[in-house]
C-alpha cells in the first residue's frame, strides 16, 4: 500500500464533496453518506458507544449511537464516511482489518470544515470563528483549531488574522 499525504485525504473529501453538490455550509454529512447508498441505523446504546462501520452481505452499514448529540452523530458519519471514501479509492475490499483512523479524521475533517469553504465563509465573516462554528455546526474549538491549521488565525485568541 502506497503512503498517502494529508493532501490525498483532502482531495478525497473534496471530490465527495463536489459529486454531492454541497457548495455552502453546513455540509449535509447524512446525505452524501445517503447518496453513496450506505445504509445507516441510528440505535440506542450505552453511553460509551457513539458508532461503528459494520459489514452487511459483504457492504458497508453505518451503525450510531441515537443516544449521542448531534454534532457527535455527524462526527461519526463523517469519520466513518472516510474510511469508505479510503477504501473506494484504493485497491482493498470491503470490509478490511485494518482502518488506520488518523487518515479517516484526516477526511473527515476536510468534509465537515472543507478548505474551500472556510477560506471563503472567513473572508465573508471577517475571521469570527465564534459564528463560522455555529455556520459549519462544530464546536468553536474545532474552528478555531482548523483556522489556525489553515493559517487564517494567528493569534492565541482568535482575534488576529492575515490573508
């Protein structure tokens, strides 16, 4: 298996992003899952639990945890939903043994605060991470953490910014 760059998960994120049309935040997560065909069973389940990526005749079936907010539910498609974007872009079958996570939070990452997106959404918002959370429907921690992996905050606060 080839190593891949966080620019490869990127762009895997990317073109699911562009195949489903999404072009404005929030992104509808549940509905690309929904267009790939996916099945997803929302169960309640013991706190602990929040979702896991099971096989069905030999398909992917997304299980999660009703019992979780709803920003932990997206999370978990998202995360989920990388695995498979992963596992449809290289050469494995479904299911496989092995899931190295980092690389699926790698694409979820990019599908639920998409680059493009965010660059765009700051600019319009003047750098608020405080509203682009609430616009994207993610913690102001993940925001504020992506703006400053993207380089579009620089300071400790949040309060100054360069494009």
């Amino acid at each position: 298996m080839a190593l891949r760059t966080e620019a490869y998960f990127r762009t895997l994120a990317s073109e699911a992003l562009e195949r489903s049309g999404c072009a404005e935040p929030p992104v509808p997560v549940e509905d690309i899952v929904a267009r790939l065909g996916i099945p997803i069973r929302y169960v309640n389940l013991p706190q602990f639990f929040t979702s896991a990526l099971v096989s069905e005749d030999g398909m992917p079936v997304m299980i999660v945890n009703w019992a979780k907010s709803d920003l932990e539910r997206r999370t978990a498609l998202a995360h989920m939903l990388g695995h498979i974007l992963i596992l449809m872009a290289g050469d494995e079958q479904y299911p496989r043994d092995n899931a190295d996570h980092r690389d699926a939070d790698m694409v979820a990452r990019e599908l639920v605060l998409p680059t493009s997106m965010v660059i765009e959404q700051a600019r319009l918002w003047f750098n608020d991470y405080r509203y682009l959370a609430r616009l994207f429907g993610v913690t102001e921690a993940a925001m504020l953490e992506r703006m400053r992996d993207m380089g579009l905050i620089k300071g400790p606060d949040g309060l100054m910014w360069d494009y």
